[in-house]
C-alpha cells in the first residue's frame, strides 16, 4: 500500500503538473484565437521544479525500506510533491520582480 500511495501520488501530480503546464503555455482563454497557436514561454520553469521534487521523492523513499516509513512521511514528502507545483509559479514570477527585473 505505502508503494502505491508514493508512486501513485508521483503519477497523479505529474498529471497535473502537465496538465496546468500545457494549459498556461497555450496562452489564457483570453488571447486564444480561433485558428492560431500562442506559446507563453513564461511556464517553462513549472516542469522542471516539478522534476526536481518529483526526483527528491522518489530517491527519500528508495533510500529507506518501506517497513521503516511511516504514513506521517508520506503524506508530508507527497504534500511537499504539490506544493512544487506554486513553487514553479513564486520562482517564475515574484522572485525576478524583487530583482527589479522588468518584461
């Protein structure tokens, strides 16, 4: 069971990750046209935050025997999992604004 909430949790916010990452690179439903295709290349950096936290899961749990790892680390390392998601936001948009770095 503790293999399968990991794996599956890796699986479902990848999914979603993916999901949020195509939806926000084909531009808002506000500049949509009808037959052209916007790239907003503003939400590259989501997928590879992303991969980094997905990678840092996977290794913390291939380290340890599933014996030993309680279902408190799981949910807390799968919460950290989703929480990389905003983290791609915060790190795409408010870090280059406190830099002064403009558009």
């Amino acid at each position: 069971m503790k293999p399968f909430l990991v794996i599956g949790n890796i699986v479902l916010s990848g999914l979603f990750a993916l999901w949020v990452f195509y939806y926000f690179v084909n531009g808002p439903l506000v500049k949509r046209r009808t037959h052209t295709s916007i790239v907003e290349p503003d939400f590259f950096l989501l997928l590879p935050i992303w991969g980094i936290g997905a990678y840092l899961v996977w290794r913390y749990f291939s380290k340890r025997e599933w014996d030993s790892v309680t279902y408190v680390d799981i949910v807390l390392t799968n919460v950290t999992l989703w929480l990389t998601i905003p983290l791609g936001f915060y790190i795409q948009y408010v870090c280059p604004l406190i830099g002064g770095i403009d558009e």
